[in-house]
C-alpha cells in the first residue's frame, strides 16, 4: 500500500447540461380566444468550471470522483416563462494544475493562482419557445426549439508542483538529506536508490524572515525521458521550478559526465527547460580538504555556478542559501508564466486498472413536435 496520498495525475469524465427545450404554447384565457402563441424559452445547461485552490496540494479527491456532471436546463412553459438553468459544477484543483484532452493528449489549459477560474465545458443553450416565430403570415407556429445538446469530454489532470527550486540528481545524490536539512520537511531518507516515491516541498528559511520554496523531485537517470525508471513520472514536476539545482556527489567518477547526462534528460523532456537558470552543487564533502576542492573545481562545467556542499557537516549550507536567493531575486527572473505545454504522449502513460470507457444514455425524452434548426432560426430573428 501506498506511504502517502500524494496524486499527481486522474483522468474523469466531464459533461455539461442540454439545453432545456421551447415551449409551444398558446395563451388560452376567457375572452380571449385566440391570444396566440406565448411559449417560454427553455433554460441553459449547466457549465463545468476549473477553479485553482491553495487550499489542495494533491489530486486525491477527485481519484473517487471520477464523473462530474451537470444537471440539463428545464423546458419553458406557458405565459413565456423561461425554464430554470442547470446548475453548474465546480472542480477543485491545486494551483499548477494541467489539463489535457485523455483521447487526443492535446492541451486545453492551465491553473496556477488561487480563484482563477477557467470553463472547461460549455453548457447548451436553451431553446426557443414559439412565441419568437410568430410573424404576419405565420401566427400561430406549433413548433418551438429543442435545447443544444451537451458536451463530454474525458480530461487528463496533471499536477505540476510550483516552487521556486527543483533538485536534480541521480538516486542518493543526497536530495532529500539537503530538504530535511535546510527546511523543515521530513522526507524518507535511507541508503538506497529511488528512497523518494513522490515530490517533497519544503519552505526554506532565509534572513530577515524571508523564505522561498524548495521541491525534492525523485532521482533522474540515463533514460527518464524515454520512461525509465521514475523520470516521466515526475519530470513534469521541473517544468514548474523557477530555478534547477543540480546535485551530484564529491565521489562521482566524472562530475561534468554525471551533469550532461542530467541536462540531456531535461531537455530530451522539454526543450523549455533549457533557458531556466542552473545552479551546481557538489555534495557529500565533508571529507575533502581545501587542495582536493580547488582541483575537482577545475573539472566542474564552465558557465555554471557551482558550490561545495556537505548535508551533514554544515559546509557550504549558507553559501548556498545566499547563492539560491541572489539568483531567485534578479531582475525579470520568475519565468514561470512563459512555459510552454506540450501535448501529452498517451503511449507513455500508464493504464490505471479503473480506467474505463464512459458510455451514459440519456433519457431525457425528445421533443415530439416539429423543430426549427438553430441557424435557421437565428437568421429569422435577426431579419
């Protein structure tokens, strides 16, 4: 059984409400014969709306909600009274939140602030009662419109974490030591490899009582972007980051080695992750002196910031803070607006076992009487 609740990605049925249907009736009072027709409009179907939440931090609640439906708008009726619209349904989703079509893979949108709300799935609109198509030669219609039919839609929702740093590394690079280290989160430490199942956020303390927010994303090897290992499962986690720490440890073979092969992963995932700022932190070196540190920097990536680090001991923990937040706070640096999604690969995705197809039947029952078609109509009433 799963450690945590952390969900990062559901797939759920989506439909919004039919339009209700028009009203053919005709007035019918004493002494008034042949008041003509005076059917009501019917009322719209209900929308489904996306609303970001700060509140929600994983996608569990919506594992077991996997159909979201709106109710349909109610028909018209006589004296030209409009049916009652469908009532809309709201999802509630964590800020950096994605959303793609499950048959396709196309995107469709993106959540990221507290209160945005996007429509997901229009709902139809209400038909026309009789009363609008009453004309000099025609003044008693007997037909009215049917309500538009709804929407469905199977989405795939993906959450992508926001925070300021993202660590990248292989398995015991020492990521989640660091986490546990310089912020309060308890991550599962142990001395093997893929010890981190799930993203890890932690708040970072700096001085003055400022902070920012650091992720630990499960280890990255040769082959992530083509699914090996836990790479495709949590790389989308990266896209968010508005800063990369890379960590590689001091008793690597060859540290520019170790770093290629994580930048190529990257970018083999997301060319867009290339502009995003780097940062090089060697961990692991509380048993190296001052001579051995000056000959590994000469090995290091040029055109990188890098520094020397060790979890345990202390070293280089405040420089590397000092290191984070400079680079977090230059000017026009945040980033995090211009990613660019990509369509969703549907071979690469997992199939859950309660993944299924969706058939529902309507029963609502059709109107029996004569109908006009929508295009029709709209150019009669504007004429």
């Amino acid at each position: 059984m799963a450690e945590s609740n952390f969900v990062d990605y559901v797939k759920i049925y989506c439909r919004s409400g039919k339009g209700g249907r028009g009203s053919s009736h005709f007035r019918r009072e004493k002494y008034i014969p042949k008041g003509g027709p005076d059917g009501g409009d019917g009322g719209r179907g209900g929308h489904i709306f996306l609303r970001g939440n700060r509140n929600y931090w994983t996608l569990l609640h919506l594992k077991y909600e996997r159909h979201v439906i709106a109710t349909s708008g109610e028909s018209g009726s006589a004296k030209r009274s409009t049916g009652k619209d469908g009532e809309d349904r709201t999802i509630e989703v964590p800020c950096g939140t994605v959303v793609f079509d499950a048959e396709t893979g196309e995107f469709i949108c993106d959540v990221t602030e507290d209160g945005q709300v996007v429509m997901l799935l229009k709902g139809g609109r209400g038909g026309l009662g009789n009363c609008h198509f009453k004309t000099a030669t025609n003044q008693a219609p007997r037909y009215a419109q049917p309500g538009e039919p709804a929407q469905e839609r199977m989405v795939i929702l993906q959450l992508k974490l926001l925070a300021d740093v993202g660590l990248v590394g292989f398995p015991n690079a020492g990521k989640s030591t660091l986490l546990s280290v310089v912020s309060a989160a308890k991550p599962k430490i142990a001395n093997y490899p893929f010890t981190t199942l799930e993203p890890n956020l932690g708040i970072v303390s700096y001085r003055d009582n400022r902070s920012f927010v650091m992720a630990d994303i499960p280890g990255i090897i040769e082959g992530a972007s083509e699914g090996k290992g836990l790479g495709l499962r949590f790389l989308r986690h990266i896209e968010r980051n508005s800063l990369l720490l890379f960590m590689i440890p001091a008793d690597s073979n060859d540290i520019r080695k170790e770093y290629e092969v994580l930048h190529n992963e990257l970018v083999k995932y997301n060319p867009e992750l290339l502009e995003k700022r780097r940062i090089l932190a060697i961990t692991k070196c509380d048993m190296l002196d001052e001579e051995l540190i000056e000959e590994m920097k000469q090995e290091l990536p040029e055109g990188i910031p890098s520094v020397f680090i060790s979890s345990v001991s202390g070293l280089g923990i405040t420089g590397l803070k000092d290191l984070l937040w400079n680079e977090l706070n230059k000017e026009t640096f945040h980033e995090v607006e211009r990613i660019v999604h990509k369509s969703l690969d549907l071979s690469t995705i997992p199939v859950d076992d309660d993944d299924e197809d969706f058939v529902y039947v309507d029963d609502e029952d059709e109107d029996d009487l004569e109908i006009c078609d929508w295009d029709d109509d709209e150019e009669e009433l504007s004429q």
